[in-house]
C-alpha cells in the first residue's frame, strides 16, 4: 500500500472525523491569520512567493496524476481536469503568475464556492497521511486562500459585474463539459449525475433539475460573497475601522 499506493486499506477518509476537523480547522486559522495580517502583508513585496506558490501547485498536479498512472487508476471518465475545482486550480496557478483582474473575477467565486463545497464534503477515500489526503485539502485550501489573499493583501475587489461574468465562463464550458461525459461516459463537473458522497447535490433535487437548482444556489452565495468583499463605500469604511 504505501502513503503513494492506490489502496485505503486501514487508512479509509471519514468525513468529520479528527483528520478531517482539523484541516477545517486549519483553514478557518489561516483565513483569519490572512485577514488580521493583511496590512502588513500589503508592505511586503511578496511576488517570488506567488511565483513559489504557482510552482508548488504545478509540482502537487504532477504529482497527483504521476500517483494515479502509476497505481493504474488514472481513466478519461474521471481523470481529466474538468471538475470545477480542478479549472479552479488552474486558475489558481494563472492568477499566480499573471494577476489577471478577469481571472480574480472568475477564480474568486468558482474557487472559494467550489472548493468549499469540496472541502465541506469531500470525494474522498484516503485518510492522514496518504499522499491524496494531503494533496485533496492542500490545493483545495489554497484554491480558496489565494483569492482571498488577492482581495485582502493585494486590494481586488469583485464588482457585480464580476458575477455575471462567471456565470457566462460557466454556461460556455458546460455544453463541453457534457460532451466530454458523453464521448468519455464521464461525469466532469457532476453534470451526469449526483457523486457517491453525500454533497449539497443531494438537496436540490433529482439529475437533471439540481442542474438548474444549483445555478440558482451559484447565483445566491455569489451575490453573498460579492456583498461581503465588495469594495466599500469611503463612509462605510470609516464606520468599520471606527467600531473595530
């Protein structure tokens, strides 16, 4: 088996158990640290790390599917990088090395929604310290701290128009997406069907209206997540620092 094997035996993922509690609760301190020390972070010329971060990830996607060809579990159907935290994580990588403002726009709502999804409820079958365990909450950790690190730190904010631009990347990738499931019986995006792991899928109803259901759900977290990192009126900003 090994840390690099393709085998859970004896190291099987629990959602919610005390590995999977403490990422989570390592995520949250990590927010919080890059929300508190956003201000002295923003005196540093941190650009080498960006670019150190870029690599890391690039490094940990190679090595992802370097583990699947090498325990014989890497397929067309399930192996491609066409889940949405997958295009996240490209985008990621882009925003990284380019600090495109449309990237930001797009990353920030696919990223912080889909990989909090993700890391709420994980597609998961290995457990600490199985090199998939360690890769699945590390990239999906920074595909939510890298956006937040770009509004925080490097002063991007979403615009609602941003909002309207990730739904219109959304619907242009989707009728590929579906095509690829079908040449490839595959179920990129779980557009196909509902995953085997419990997920906020199974509450928006049957495959294929939770489609539609869960665009509804996009629209609502990202108009939510829009108020919240918004760029703030100069009165509503001294209102805040004032009852900080």
């Amino acid at each position: 088996m090994g840390l690099f094997g393709g085998s859970s035996k004896g190291i099987r993922f629990e959602a919610f158990g005390t590995s999977h509690l403490i990422v989570i609760g390592l995520l949250v301190l990590c927010m919080i640290g890059l929300y508190i020390g956003r201000n002295k972070l923003k005196e540093l010329n941190l650009r080498k790390v960006e670019f150190g971060f870029a690599c890391l990830l690039i490094v940990a996607d190679l090595l992802y599917n370097i583990w699947m060809v090498k325990n014989d579990i890497w397929r067309t159907s399930d192996s491609l990088p066409l889940q949405l935290c997958s295009i996240s994580l490209y985008l990621v990588i882009l925003l990284l090395l380019t600090r495109n403002k449309l990237v930001y726009e797009i990353v920030l709502f696919t990223g912080i929604l889909g990989a909090m999804q993700a890391v709420l409820t994980p597609y998961l079958f290995f457990d600490f310290p199985h090199f998939r365990f360690i890769h699945f909450f590390g990239t999906h950790s920074l595909i939510i701290l890298v956006p937040l690190y770009f509004t925080w730190v490097i002063g991007y904010r979403p615009t609602i128009y941003s909002i309207g631009k990730v739904f219109l990347f959304l619907n242009i990738l989707m009728p590929f997406i579906m095509l690829v499931n079908k040449k490839t019986d595959g179920n990129y995006m779980f557009l196909g069907g509902k995953p085997e792991t419990k997920s906020v899928l199974n509450y928006l109803g049957e495959y294929p209206y939770y489609i539609v259901s869960l665009e509804g759900v996009l629209l609502v977290l990202s108009l939510l997540l829009w108020v919240g990192l918004r760029e703030k009126s100069k009165k509503l900003r001294k209102e805040t620092e004032i009852s900080m």
